[in-house]
C-alpha cells in the first residue's frame, strides 16, 4: 500500500507541476518593425479536446468555440493600446479568393514552423536562421484595409478526463505509461510587405490559464505576447 | 429461399423507415458536437480546394440525382463537392458535408449507377455512421484496456496485451464492413425506390471488378479477390451478391439515365481520361476508355485516348498500336485537336515532312489557343525550310 501511496504522489505531482513556458523566435531577415502600423488579427484557428482514459482525444465544440472566443478577446484587449491599431477578422468569412489561399498557406507554413522549429527536428539548412516566410504575396491579405502586419494565431490542446487521472494514477502505481493533456497557443506575426514571420511564439498553458475562461485565456496571451515586437 | 426471405425482409424495413435528414446537434458539448466542429473546419479548407469543379452545370447534375433519391428535405442538408481526382470514389462526413470524386462520374454508365453511390453515401451520413463508429470506437478501447488490465493482474505474458489489441481492431473492422453493408442496402432502397433499374447497383462493382481484373500491376489485379480481415469495406463480390439479393426482391423500374449522364460527362471526357492515365495503369486505361466508347461516349476522343495510353506503355508493337488508334480516331465523331498533333510528332519522327506539316498545322487552325503554340510553330517553320530546300 506505501508504494502505491508514493506513485500517487509522484503521479500527483506531475499534474500539478506543469507551468506556462515560452519560446520566442524572431527572423532572421532583415526586418525594422513599423510601430504605428495596423495589424490585422485573424480569429485563431482552435481545437480543444478532451484525452479520454484510453488515450483517444475527442474534439468538444463547446471548448473551442469559447477558446476561440476568448483568444480573441484577450488578444483585442492585450494590443488595443499598442501605437498602431488593429482590425479583427473572422477566419472564415468571406474574402477573395486569392486571401482565402493566403489564410491557408499560412496555416501550412505555421504547422511547418512548429514541427521544424519548436518541436525539435531542425532542418540541417534553418540552424542558424530562423525564416519562414509565406512569400510577398502576403499582401493581398491587407485588402484596403492599409495593415501591415498580420497576427495568426492557432491553439491545440487537450484535457484529461476524469477516467484519465485515475488511470495515469493507476498507471504509475502499476510502472506503466502516463499522458497528460496540455494546451499550447502559437503566434505568428507576418509582415504582409515581405510575407516573412518576423516574430513567432509557442506558449504553453500553466494550469492557471486555462483558455476556456476569459480570465485564463488573458493569462496565457499575456505570456504569448511578450516580446511581441510591436 | 431463407436468404431471399431475409433480403426481402431487411428491404421491406428499410422502406418503411425511410431515411431522415440529420441536423446540427443542438448541445454543443457532445461528441457529435465535436465530430461536426472538425468536419466543418476540414469543409472550410476543402470548400476552397484547386481540386474542386465549382461547374454550375455539373454541380446540378449531381445534385438533382442525388435529391431525386433522399427527397428535397434531406438533400438541403447535403453540400456536394465534386473533387477532380481520377479515383472510383466518394465520402460522407457526418455534418453533410458529401464528396464525389471525378473518377466516379467517369465510371458510372448512367445516372443509375452514380445514384446507387451517392445513396451509400447518404446512407451513411441519414444513420450516423461516423458517430456510431466512432462511439465503439471508444468503447472498443475502453473493453481493450480492462481486458489488458486484467491479463496483467492475472499474470498473464505481455504477448496476451497484443493479442487483446489485435482482437479488439479485427472486432472494429467487422463493425465497419456492417455499416458499409448497410450503406449499400441504402443506396438500393433508395436507388430502386426513384424508379431506377434496379440491377444497375450490382453492375457498379462488376464493372469495378473487370477494371481491376485488366490492370497492369499485380496487387491491382488480386484486390478484392480474397477476404481480409482488416478491410473497411466487404468484397466487392459478396457486395454483388447483397444487391443482386435486394434486385431480385424488387419489381425493378426500367429507368437508367443513360442519355442524361453522358451529356452531363462528355465536356469533361478529354480532361478526366488525361487524368487517368497520370496513374500510369495503362492496361486498365485501355480497358477502361474502350468501355466509354461502349457506353457511347464519342468514340474519335476514346480512340484517340487509347492510342495515348499504348504510346505510353511502350511495350513492343504500341507504337504501331497507337497509330493505328490516331488514324482511327481521325474517322470518328468527337476526336480532339490534340490527334493532329500526336500523328505530326509520329509523321516528323519517321521523317515523312510533308505529312508533319500538315498535321502541324491542322492541329494549330483547330486549337489556335493551345499552349504550345510556339513550340508547334517552330516545327513547321523548320519543316518549310526544309521541304523548300
């Protein structure tokens, strides 16, 4: 019964150990931040899933729907006094053609940068660079709107059931494997004259800054932001 | 007679509880929930996909088969999107979001055919498939894990963990094969029901099974011969037998659409025949485009295709084979520009000038537009230098 008692603890405090960390790039082109220019702010791209006690994850609506919400709101409250201003657009409405294939080509360039340049298999030609870009094109995601700049922004991350935490418990008790869910926000911010990302950032949600609620979700923005270079 | 007992029967419920519409989940903190919320984000990317035929013409063939089968009510839940890809293919995601591939409008003979497909499809998203499979998935998983709890207490080798594992997906493909099985029930029903000729859904997969039959490649030609327990979807052959089962339980309407499809494919008949031999399956090319030129597409453009796939498969004697297939072509009703060209590039190899010339220049006065215009323009001012000399 001790040694189950002592897996418990351990397992316990694996849970409550995760903290927020960040992990700020900047490109490695040239690149003279323009302060009083607006930038255009994507709604972010969101999924939220429970990790069930088998392992599997399933999508829940709800929680990306109010993730997403509450993103946006932090990210509109977090950057209302910049210089510069801002301009919220909805990911999904209806603009040309040509902007819907720029949104999606970020979104792929934006999955590249993360696999490649977060989560550690490094290409052999970007070790000393850092410069991704999504080409001059960009551009024509300002419309007539005169931005500059363009913030995308996209969230995963899962959340263990109850069924999980008592099987992670049993699981360290018995030697076997443990999961744990987590949420990460990623941003990236373009400059739409070069389509370069100049400024990006991978914040890991601590337990306190839970996106589902708007005062966790502000939390978790405010560690993405920092550094942000305008 | 117990089997077609049992057909009769499984047909005679399905009319009665004709399919419904499915709607949008109201509470938004289920699992189907979740399952919508994905879909609708994949629709998103897919809605604005290079790959899909946005034709209003086409778009409307395929939808009025389709609404003519489910009824209006739960067509209006359907968005199709035709998806340019030279696959015998079609799927159903379950917020209605329905997609047709190219090569199954190319392989379909007639309005019948196709209405059989997409009323699996249909099947698929009016019973929830993708929720029911993905719940026992779940549970599936769940029973996995109990299980190789339990072989662990008791002390069982960890072999007996895998074995639980392998069992537990072998259960879930069977699961699968049932649902698809109930799709094509469906798709019968429904199919049938419209007044169309009910053998034709059989037809779909001896028409699939002759395909594969000619292929080139020997994987091609033995798939679907023998049962395999991890498959998602049954035999084509046990299918044949379901729906011939079903046919024969139905007075059959006499109705194939034959006329109305092939009008509906013909103007995309040069561009889906050039994609399909991108796969380089020459043998099932030949035998697929001979086929098209059966069912009455015209028979100039499935000539001069066939001649192309034997001038890509360079075995002995294809090049004879494809001449012959151009020149062919040249006396048929519907041969595109482009078997001028092919013949010319033919004539200018064996050095018959005066022939390439000519060739050359029908093909430009008949496609003054074609890309390579300039390229075809230096041939023949390089061959009228040389016939002048």
């Amino acid at each position: 019964m001790r040694q189950y008692l002592f897996f418990f603890v351990i397992a316990a405090a694996l849970l409550l150990s995760a903290c927020g960390t960040t992990q700020t790039k900047v490109t490695t082109n040239e690149f003279v931040a323009k302060p009083d220019a607006i930038t255009l702010i994507y709604t972010p791209n969101v999924e939220l899933s429970v990790l069930m006690a088998t392992g599997l994850t399933e999508t829940r609506a709800d929680w990306s729907t109010s993730g997403q919400e509450n993103i946006t709101n932090s990210l509109k409250t977090a950057l209302a006094n910049r210089s510069g201003g801002i301009i919220v657009r909805d990911r999904n409405e209806t603009q040309t053609a040509r902007q819907v294939q720029l949104v999606k080509l970020t979104d792929a360039v934006l999955q590249t940068s993360l696999q490649y340049d977060y989560y550690g298999r490094g290409l052999p030609t970007q070790k000393d660079q850092y410069s991704r870009s999504i080409g001059p094109g960009a551009i024509n995601l300002a419309g007539d709107s005169g931005a500059k700049y363009s913030l995308m922004v996209l969230a995963r991350g899962s959340y263990q059931s109850g069924g999980k935490v008592a099987m992670n418990i049993a699981m360290a008790a018995l030697g076997g494997p443990v999961q744990f869910g987590g949420q990460n926000l990623y941003a990236a911010l373009i400059d739409l004259e070069t389509g370069d990302i100049v400024w990006s950032n991978l914040a890991t949600a601590a337990p306190d800054a839970d996106m589902r609620d708007p005062g966790g979700a502000d939390k978790l923005v405010q560690s993405l932001l920092k550094d942000f270079p305008l | 007679m117990i089997k077609y007992l049992v057909s009769t029967l499984i047909a005679l419920t399905l009319f009665t509880t004709s399919a419904y519409a499915q709607s949008r989940p109201e509470d938004q903190s289920t699992d189907e929930a979740g399952l919508w919320y994905k879909m609708d984000k994949y629709e998103q990317a897919l809605k604005n996909s290079g790959a899909v035929i946005d034709d209003p013409e086409l778009n409307a063939y395929v939808r009025r088969v389709t609404c003519d089968i489910t009824g209006q009510e739960a067509c209006d839940k359907l968005r199709i999107y035709i998806i340019q890809e030279p696959i015998f293919n079609a799927s159903m995601a379950p917020n209605g979001m329905m997609t047709v591939y190219s090569g199954l409008l190319l392989r379909s003979e007639n309005e019948a055919q196709m209405a059989c497909v997409l009323g699996h499809e249909y099947g698929h998203f009016a019973e929830k498939h993708s929720l029911e499979g993905w719940r026992r998935a779940k549970s599936t998983s769940q029973w996995m894990i109990g299980l190789q709890f339990a072989a662990a207490f008791a002390g069982l080798p960890p072999e007996m963990g895998q074995v639980i594992n392998q069992v537990g997906s072998l259960l879930f493909y069977r699961y699968n094969r049932g649902q698809e099985t109930e799709a094509d029930t469906i798709g019968f029903n429904l199919t049938a029901k419209a007044d169309y000729h009910a053998d034709e859904c059989a037809n779909v997969w001896k028409n699939l099974i002759s395909e594969n039959e000619n292929s080139s490649f020997k994987s091609k030609r033995r798939r679907g011969k023998w049962f395999n327990p991890y498959s998602t979807h049954p035999l084509p052959k046990d299918r044949i037998n379901e729906l011939e089962a079903l046919a024969a339980s139905y007075s059959s309407g006499q109705k194939t659409g034959r006329d109305n499809h092939i009008a509906a494919i013909t103007p995309y008949l040069e561009n889906w025949m050039k994609a399909e031999l991108l796969a380089r399956d020459f043998d099932s090319n030949i035998y697929l485009f001979e086929q098209l030129k059966a069912r009455g597409f015209p028979p100039g453009m499935a000539d001069y295709y066939v001649g192309e796939a034997y001038r890509l498969r360079k075995e002995e004697g294809d090049r004879a084979r494809a001449v012959a297939m151009w020149e062919k072509a040249m006396t048929q009703e519907g041969v595109p520009a482009s078997v001028h060209r092919a013949l010319a590039e033919h004539y200018r190899k064996k050095d018959r000038k005066a022939d390439a010339l000519a060739s050359y220049q029908t093909y430009l006065a008949q496609s003054p537009q074609a890309e390579d215009r300039e390229l075809i323009l230096a041939y023949i001012n390089r061959l009228n230098k040389q016939l002048a000399n």
